[in-house]
C-alpha cells in the first residue's frame, strides 16, 4: 500500500479498496521498519496521525471528497507545525513546539492530507547532504553508504523508501531538485512566490521556494495545485491563478527545448550521458531541440553565496538565545561559518563590493534566462554533476553544497520554475536526475515535459531495495 | 555668546492605525496585560513574515505630504540589522536609502525654514522592564508594543535655539493631530523627541561632533535639555575642549543631561533590502488621491482666519490649536451669518466662556450668544445724549474732576445709568465717561 503514487492511492481511497487508517499504518509501519537504517524522519507523528486517518475516513463515508482527502505525507522540518516540535534539524529549536501551522501545512490539512512524519534536514537546510542536521545524516535508500543529498534529504529519502505517499520540502537553491536527483524521485522547485512561505524557517528570504517531492509528475502536479496560491500572510506570494496542473499535463504543441553545454561542462561523463538520452528521447517525441548559451552556472555560485549568506546572517538574528530555550552557542558549524560571511558581506565598506554586486549580477542572470525563454519553452539540464556521494563527502568542504548546487543555483536566483526526474542510473545503481527549467510561473511547462518523459520510459518504476 | 548652537531633531511619531505595521495585532497596547497583543510576526518566530499596512504607508506619505515633502514613485523597506532584548527578529524593518517622503520643510513663525530630510515609515520596538520579583533583579520584555507603526521625521540642523526647537515641535504635533493619523501623545510615548546638539564658531560651519539626547517625553524638556547642552557644552568649548560624540539622556529629577553611551565610532547597522516585502510604486494618481484627504492645515487656517475673519492673532491661536475646535468655530461663524452675529463674538464666547466643543452644536451657540448679547447691545447714540445731558447738568462735578477729585466719576457714573433706563454695562459706561471729561 505505502509504495503506491498518490494518484493510486486517492483512487484506491476513492473505491474504498482500503481505508485511510490502513494506509497510514502501513507507512507508519514502514517508517518503523527502515527509519532505523535511513534516519530520515526525526519526529513521527503516530497517534495523531491514526486518529487523523479515522477522521477522514468518517468523512469519506459521509460522501465529503477533498483533494487530498486520508493520505499521508512526510514534511521537512522547517515547516511550523502547530503544537508539534519543529526544529530545523538544529539544536537551537530542539524543543520549539509552535503555536502556528506554515500555509503551506494549512493548505495540506484542509485538503485532507494527514502529517505523519517531519524530515530531517540539514540544520536550517543549510547545505546539500543532510549531513550537517543535529540530528545526524539521513542516509541514501539506494545505498545506505550514500549521502540523500539535501537539504530537503530527509523528505527525497522517506519517498524513495516508500515511507510515505508524498513529501514536500523547501529549496533555496537545489534543496528540491538536488536530494530528488540522488534518491531518484521527482522534485518540483516552483516559481519563487507560487507557494507561500509563511511559516517555513527562513534560509534564504528572496530565494526560499516550498514544493513537493513525489513518486510521478502527476503526483507533483496534484499536491503543487493544492499547496500554490496567494497568501495574505506572505508579501511575496503571487496573486496569479492556480491552474489545474493534474488535469493539463498533455503537451498541446510541439515544445523548444534548449540545452546549454556550460551546463554540461565539468559533469560526471554517466550523468552527462543519462541526460543526452533523455534530450533524444525528448526529439524523438517530436520536441525541438535548440542549442542555446547561457551564462556559465559557475558565476551563480559566488552571487547565489553572497546573497544567500547576507539574508542567513539576518534570518537568523531572531535565535538570540533569550527565548527558544537555547543560545546561539548551539549553532553549527555550517550556521556560524554563513553568519560570519553574511555579517561580513553586508558591513559598511564592504556592502557595494559584495551584496550590491551581488543584487546587480542577479538582475543580470535573470535577464540571460529571459533572453534563452524568448527562443526555447524549457532548458534541461544535468540536476547534478555527479550522482549521490558517499557518507562524508561534505566533511572539509565547507562549499560543498554550492559545488553539488552549481546547475540549479542560476535558476534560483532567477526565481525559475524546474523539476527533478530520474532519468538513467549509475553502474553502481544509484540514480541520475534531469532538471526541466521553466519560466517564472510556468510549471504547466516543466510538468508537461516531464510527464512526457516520464510516459516513455520506465526510470521512475524502479524501486529502491531496502 | 560666542559659540552659536546648530540643533537637529529626530521625532518618532506613532501611528493610531488599528492593527500593526506588519501584522494583524492591536495597536491599542497601552495597559493591556504584556505580551497579550502579539503573533508568530510581531514576536519574530520562525517563519513568520511581514505583511505591510496599506493605511500606515498611506498615513506616512500624508505627513510627508503636509511637510511639503518629495514622495518617492519608489520606494522600499530596508532591514536595520542590531541586537537588543526588545528586538524580536534580530532587526527592525525600517526604510535606508529610499524614504518616503524627502526634502520637505515646515516654516516657523519668524519666516525661518526648518529643513526636513526625510520621512520614514518603520516599526516599533518591544519594552524592557527591570523589576524584582521575589528580591530577584530581572529584566522581563512586553512585545506588545512591537511592530507598532512608527514614522521617523528628521530636520536637517537648522535650528539655532530651544524656542525655534520648541515652536517646531508644537506645529508637527499639531499636523499629526489635524491628519488624524496620531494622538501624539507625549505621555504615552506616542511622540519622542531626539535633539542632537552641538556649537558652532561660525554659521554655516558644522562642528566636528554632535551630542545627541535620546527618548525626551515633553516639550518642556526638551526646551530644558537643548539649554543645558548649550550651557555644557559652552562651558567645556571655552576650556579648549570638544566635547565628544556621544548620546546622553535627559534626567528630571535632576534637570541635566546625563551620559549614556559614548560613540566612537557609527553603529554598523548592515542595512539592506527587506526580502520579505518588494519594493513599493507608487504613481502620481495615488499621490494625488492622497493629498485629497489632507485637511486645511493650521498654518492655512490661521492665515484664513486673519483674512476672513480678521481675527487677532492671539485668537487663532487658540481657535486653530486643535481641528475640532477650529472647525466648531467654522461652523459656528456660517450659522451666525444670519444673525448678525460677527466672528469676533464667536471666537470670544468659544475663548472665554470654552463650551465643550464635543457636547455642543454650533447652532447653539449663536443662540447663546444672542440671549447674552441682546442685553449688552448698546445704543451708542442714545448714551452719547444721556453722558452729555448729565455733564450738562453737573458741571461742577466735572470741574471737581479736573482738579483731581476722580471718584466723583462713580457719581456721574449713577446718574447715567439711571437717565439710561435700560440695563447696560457699567464699565463700559464708565470708560465712555472718562473719555469724555478727558476731552473736554
């Protein structure tokens, strides 16, 4: 039952195959049986979440259908759950219990969803592991000895093991896109204020973007409808319409496809050739393929650092030890190092050289994403340069996670819409993923081409063996 | 003297909008129960983001609309990044580069222009409050006050002496007052003044420091605390010695500025853009709506009321002090049109006799002033032949006068009021009388 897609498991719902009660218990049980090897859940949520199932389940029998109506999903834990702990994954929110639900969490809950786990992190989703968490790495289901990839590890770990029906989880550059990459699962980044931010942990505050983290595109579709939209709690949320993504994911016209060879350059010879398959696969499905140039990825990684550091410095100003419980001694490593270089780059003297620079190659990055959206409908890209890295690769680097980000950090910069899909595998079995970037508020376009690709191979059928 | 003083003020004004600068909570804070008016925004928590009050940015570019201020077509909320108890996010959104209102002024009495720098929109703070409980010292804060809409007004240093400071300060809480945007009530901490001070040697030269006096509660005070940095400062100048950069609090009990903390060197606040909030446009139509709600201001008013009403100026004054009356008096000038009754009466009644404005119609008043009047009128003629036939009468008594014998005035006094016949005002029988055994 747990390993179903979210859309076999609302139509099992649907034709009362099983009940909701049963199908949270077989991923909580699922949960109980592999967390011990993956850590990627480090809050279950038992009793609640049964007595939530049967809820719905009266519903249900009552003839009330909602969207998401009795299934269960993990959350990264930098989503405000009311009355349940959030932390972050750092010691300084070990015992933060809020009083509030994150938009995105309301959303969920009133469409029926039922919570039954937070994922692990890295502490504040600072990095691309979930190696640096406080509460210790999640580990690849592909392959135990192998990093998740993050920040939103926890979340792309728990759905490839099947633990839950869907995940969602936050990015700010790659934190989607990257962990799906590595544990072969679709991760959907959308456009920067196409969901609301109220009550997720803020990283970095002009780039955070919540999304799910799904078994199928469809599936990313059905819960991006029901978690997208303007929020009155979020300045930055979007007021354009929600469009119905499950129900327009046939490509009605032949699409452009532009692909970029910087963002090939440096990239492991499998991935990069998992990822020319798949443009071949995409031409032979009638899309047109155009050979575009786009800034070399490897400018964003020092502009997407100063910005991102500037606005962690800031963020995390709040953790001044006198509520919280805990002090800002408790901090990371990782944390300490982004507060020092962002109280840096914003000091007097030194603020035009870095983060003013920085804002202005930002506008210049999203005018070159502009210029190749006036040619082509999508890029695709390798997610990452390499498929997952074994346990500790982050130790000693600390700008691991910039490097394992370079091809998804200029379209976050640029607020762009992308998507992670498996798209080949290692020899030593470990999953390769693709990124589809769209214009800003065109994730019609990403989940077309990916659930095109996704109907013509079979990638996303293999199973992690656990 | 010979050091002249260059004086600069900063004035936080609390708006009385109903809910916070960026979230939904009460504003209404004063003697609630502490941290009882807050939310996951207000109180900084995690995830929570600020969402800006439409009617506290619109009240912000009225006052520098009123203070003849530039309005910027854009602007943006930058984020003042410091440590302190009170400040629940570790920063206070607050605008740097791009106020508002800019470049504005506010002319006193004496024809002088104070310019105004800026006009900016910011959030307030929470309190500290130092008890003991159960013989303990403690610090505790009360987040009720945090996020309250607050809007900064900065002069540039164009005052030169605490009467230019005190009269400046009483026009801009008159302003905020006739807007309708702030009680500016000082007691309540609603309006705080912050003069920096310091002695020049010659006009138009800044000396090389500036001492600031933080958080003055009363215009008294203030007049106090400028006064006594001059004097201070004057004192350690004349011994060779500048005095330093440094920000000092005003102590009443003791009437004297005392330090706080010195400043060596600016504060680093890390400005930079709010993330959380995009940058605001706004267009000429806005603007121009804007100004539409901005009410005949004092300065206008007065100069009408002379015009008009040719009232004197110690009148306006009192009748301009604050909208309500002032409109009452309007009012009440239109309603008396018809019964002859003249501004001058009105603003005499509404002076002397201080009806409570808020309780009574304009229409009664006119009614009131005519009862009370009818008795007064005087027949300037009728007693002009009555003074003249009882001095016609009692000629010694008017040489008796002459030769110093003044009180036999009360005499005459008595006959004129009994020829008279009708009830009149002895005094000014009396001063008619005068005049004329002066003259003749």
């Amino acid at each position: 039952m747990n390993t179903l897609t979210l859309t076999e498991a609302i139509e099992n719902l649907k034709n009362k195959s099983f009940s909701s009660v049963e199908l949270t218990n077989a991923c909580i049980s699922r949960i109980q049986n592999t967390d011990s090897k993956l850590n990627a859940v480090i809050t279950l949520i038992k009793e609640q979440a049964i007595e939530n199932a049967e809820k719905s389940d009266v519903k249900r029998s009552k003839g009330i259908d909602l969207p998401l109506l009795g299934i269960p999903y993990v959350l990264k834990d930098n989503f405000s759950t009311q009355n349940i702990r959030t932390t972050a994954s750092s010691n300084v929110l070990a015992n933060f219990i809020p009083p509030y639900n994150a938009t995105v969490v309301q959303k969920l809950e009133d469409a029926g969803a039922i919570l039954i786990g937070k994922t692990n992190l890295d502490a504040w989703a600072h990095g691309s592991s979930t190696e640096t968490s406080d509460f210790g790495p999640t580990k690849n289901p592909w392959n135990v000895g192998y990093l998740p990839g993050g920040s939103s590890g926890g979340s792309a770990a728990s759905i490839a093991a099947n633990q839950a029906i869907f995940a969602i989880g936050s990015e700010t550059a790659g934190s989607i896109r990257q962990p799906a990459s590595w544990c072969g699962v679709v991760g959907l980044k959308p456009t920067y204020g196409r969901v609301s931010r109220f009550g997720v942990v803020a990283m970095a505050s002009s780039l955070d973007s919540p999304g799910p983290l799904t078994k199928t595109v469809k599936d990313a579709a059905l819960v991006l409808k029901v978690i997208a939209g303007h929020d009155p709690k979020d300045a930055t949320s979007s007021p354009l319409l929600v469009p119905d993504y499950a129900n327009n994911l046939q490509n009605k016209k032949k699409m452009t496809i532009g692909v970029s060879e910087d963002y090939f350059n440096s990239v492991d010879s499998q991935v990069a050739n998992a990822v020319y398959k798949a443009i071949e696969e995409f031409e032979k499905k009638g899309m047109l393929i155009k050979k575009i140039k786009l800034f070399d990825p490897k400018y964003a990684i020092s502009d997407y650092t100063i910005i991102q550091r500037a606005e962690v410095s800031s963020n995390l100003a709040r953790y001044d030890g006198i509520r919280y419980g805990n002090g800002r001694d408790m901090f990371g490593e990782e944390a300490k190092r982004r507060i020092m270089l962002g109280t840096f780059t914003l000091s007097s003297g030194y603020y035009d050289a870095y983060y003013n620079k920085a804002v202005k190659v930002r506008t210049e990055i999203i005018n070159d994403f502009n210029k190749a959206f006036s040619e082509v409908d999508a890029i695709v890209a390798p997610t990452a340069p390499t498929a997952a890295l074994p346990l500790g690769a982050t130790k000693e680097n600390s700008m691991f996670g910039e490097l394992a980000d370079v091809l998804v950090e200029p379209s976050s910069i640029a607020g762009l819409s992308g998507i992670n899909v498996t798209c080949g595998f290692t020899s030593l079995g470990l999953p390769i993923g693709m990124q589809i970037i769209g214009p800003q508020f065109k994730e019609e376009v990403v989940l077309q081409l990916a659930h095109l690709f996704e109907q013509n191979t079979l990638f996303h059928k293999q199973q992690a063996k656990l | 003297m010979k050091y002249l003083p260059v004086i600069g003020l900063e004035v936080h004004v609390e708006l009385k909008t109903k809910s916070k600068m960026f979230c939904g909570c009460s504003t209404q804070y004063f003697g609630k129960a502490p941290n009882s008016q807050t939310c996951a925004v207000c109180l900084g928590m995690p995830g929570g983001l600020p969402v800006p009050n439409k009617k506290a940015i619109e009240w912000c570019i009225l006052i520098g609309i009123a203070l003849n201020g530039k309005i910027a077509l854009h602007s943006k909320f930058d984020r003042k990044n410091y440590f302190y108890p009170d400040l629940a996010k570790g920063y206070q959104i607050s605008q740097y580069d791009m106020p508002f209102a800019k470049n504005g002024y506010l002319i006193l009495q004496n024809g002088k222009k104070i310019r105004i720098r800026r006009v900016h929109m910011e959030e307030d703070t929470g309190k500290l409050m130092h008890e003991k409980i159960n013989g303990e010292s403690v610090s505790l804060i009360d987040f009720n006050r945090s996020g309250v809409p607050l809007v900064e007004i900065v002069t540039e240093p164009d005052f030169e002496n605490a009467e230019e400071v005190k009269e400046y300060l009483q026009a801009l809480q008159q302003i905020v007052r006739y807007l309708e945007v702030s009680d500016a009530n000082m007691e309540r901490g609603e309006m705080r003044l912050e003069p920096n001070i310091s002695l020049t040697v010659k006009k138009g030269v800044l000396p090389p420091y500036k001492v600031e006096v933080k958080n003055i509660n009363s215009f008294k005070f203030v007049e106090k605390a400028i006064n006594f940095e001059i004097k201070r400062q004057e004192i350690l100048l004349s011994d060779g010695i500048t005095p330093p950069q440094e920000t000092r609090g005003w102590n009443e009990t003791k009437n004297e500025t005392i330090l706080q903390r010195v400043k060596e060197e600016a504060n680093d606040y890390r400005y930079f853009p709010e993330p959380d909030i995009p940058p605001i446009q706004l267009t000429n139509e806005i603007i121009e709506k804007l100004t539409k709600f901005i009410p005949e201001l004092p300065n206008i008013k007065a100069k009408r009321f002379k015009s008009s009403y040719d009232l004197s100026s110690y009148d306006i004054e009192i009748l301009t002090r604050d909208k309500n009356t002032a409109d009452f008096f309007d009012k009440a000038v239109l309603d008396g049109k018809s019964f002859s009754v003249t501004p001058k009466q009105i603003a005499n009644y509404i002076i002397n006799k201080k009806p409570d404005i808020e309780k009574s119609v304009p229409s009664e008043i006119i009614k009131t002033i005519l009862s009370s009047s009818k008795s007064n009128t005087i027949d300037e003629q009728k007693l002009t032949s009555v003074i003249e036939k009882v001095l016609q009468e009692n000629k010694n008594a008017i040489n008796d006068y002459k030769n110093g014998k003044t009180n036999v005035i009360m005499y005459l006094l008595g006959q004129v009021l009994r020829l008279y016949d009708e009830k009149i005002d002895p005094k000014l029988v009396k001063e008619n009388l005068e005049k004329y055994l002066n003259n003749n």
